[in-house]
C-alpha cells in the first residue's frame, strides 16, 4: 500500500526531486492544479506512464479524502 | 481515485509511490501556490478569516469570552482536538454562564462550506448570515468567511483585481 502524506511531505519530497501527479480528470487539473504538478487522469494512467520516471518517488493526489 | 491510481502505479512497478490524501483542496486551503485557468478566482479559502477564534469543547465559557473579546471578536468556533467543527458560541452564548462548558452553550453543528467554492457560490448563504465557516471535507476549520470581506473580494473581481494566477 502507497505511503499516505501530509502537505509537509509532499513540499520536502517535491524539493528532493518527487514527480507530483493529479489524477483528476484533465479538465478539472486544467482549471486548477498544485504548481508544478503533471496530469495523468486515472483512466489515462496505463497509456501516459511511460511520462513517469521509475527512478524517482511518485505523488498522487485528487481533490480530497476521495 | 488517488489510492486506484498509487495501487496501480505499485504494479506497473513504480516501487516509491505516496499518497497525498488530503488532495489539492487542502493544498489550496494553505495558500500555496497552484496553477491554471481559475487560479487567480478567489475562493471561499482565499477570504476566509484564519484568525477566527477556536475553543475546545470543555474550556468555560468565562475563559473563553475572556479570551475571544480580547482579541476583537465576538463569537468563537468549538472544536476537538483537531480542530474539526463540533459548534459555535456566538455573543449571546459568550455571555451566558461563565462556569459553563463550551459543549453546553454552543450552537451545534453549524453550516459549513469547503474551501475551492468559488467566492460566488457562497454568496446566496452569507444573504441570510453574517458569515459561515470554512472547514476542509473531514470537518477541519479553515476559517471564518464574512459576509463583508466576500462582497469585497467580489467586488475586487469586478475591477480585474483578481485576474493575475498565483
């Protein structure tokens, strides 16, 4: 199971290099987004992960405790 | 969504997945900085009073009007340990008795709204209140929207004030 973290996590992991991912739907990242952050939407995830790279750590986010 | 996607990136074997599980919302509910076609609208988070005074649900209430009228205020949010929403005590409440507990005296379960809504969307509510209270979805305060500091936040839209993302 993926480490669950807190704003503080994602801002210290960021600064070391983590790539942060909304997986929302690509309209409502395009409306609003953390910065710096990529779009990969759920349902999008097997054909856009090649965007990724596996050497380094990977946020997911969404709108909330959803 | 945000647990399908970590548990799907763990097998197509991505071994340092996290999960960020209080979202953009609470992102956005901070301040920080965010990106996009709308992020320089003002959302209800944006106004909202971040100073508003809390209490815990077993202070007294002559501590507590001692400590809220001194800060300029005239209400006070309830909340637990951390800080999710159990009531408000209003000025008629803060007056009441002095020795008693915050719980007896509070207005339980108050309206409240989430942080992203658009300032607008707030605006059919604050016609029939004063304010409302800002919370995160699991119940947390964020702050205190007021009707004033909402109209001028809109009326700050209506000048292009709002118009540059942050």
């Amino acid at each position: 199971m993926a480490t669950e973290i807190r704003r503080e996590d994602v801002q210290a992991l960021t600064t070391d290099g983590a790539q942060l991912v909304e997986v929302l739907p690509r309209q409502q990242y395009e409306q609003e987004h953390i910065a710096g952050a990529l779009s990969i939407p759920l349902s999008r995830l097997e054909q856009e992960v090649g965007r990724l790279r596996r050497d380094r750590a990977v946020i997911v986010y969404c709108y909330d405790y959803q | 969504m945000s647990a399908r996607a970590a548990a799907r990136l763990r097998t197509l074997g991505f071994e340092r997945v996290f999960r960020y599980t209080p979202g953009k919302m609470d992102w956005f509910a901070s301040g920080l900085p965010r990106e996009g076609t709308m992020a320089g609208h003002p959302r209800a988070g944006d106004a909202a009073r971040r100073d508003v005074p809390t209490c815990q649900w077993r202070e007294r209430l002559g501590d507590v009007a001692r400590r809220v009228r001194a800060a300029g205020w005239d209400l006070c949010v309830v909340v637990d340990e951390e800080a999710v929403v159990l009531g408000l005590l209003e000025a008629a409440a803060l007056d009441g008795d002095p020795t008693t507990v915050a719980e007896d005296a509070m207005r339980p379960g108050p309206t409240t709204f989430r942080p992203h809504l658009a300032l607008e969307e707030v605006t059919e509510p604050l016609k029939r209140k004063e304010h409302v209270l800002i919370t995160t979805s699991n119940g947390r305060l964020v702050g205190m929207l007021l009707r004033a500091d909402a109209e001028r936040h809109i009326g700050e839209i209506g000048k292009g004030a709002h118009t540059a993302s942050r």
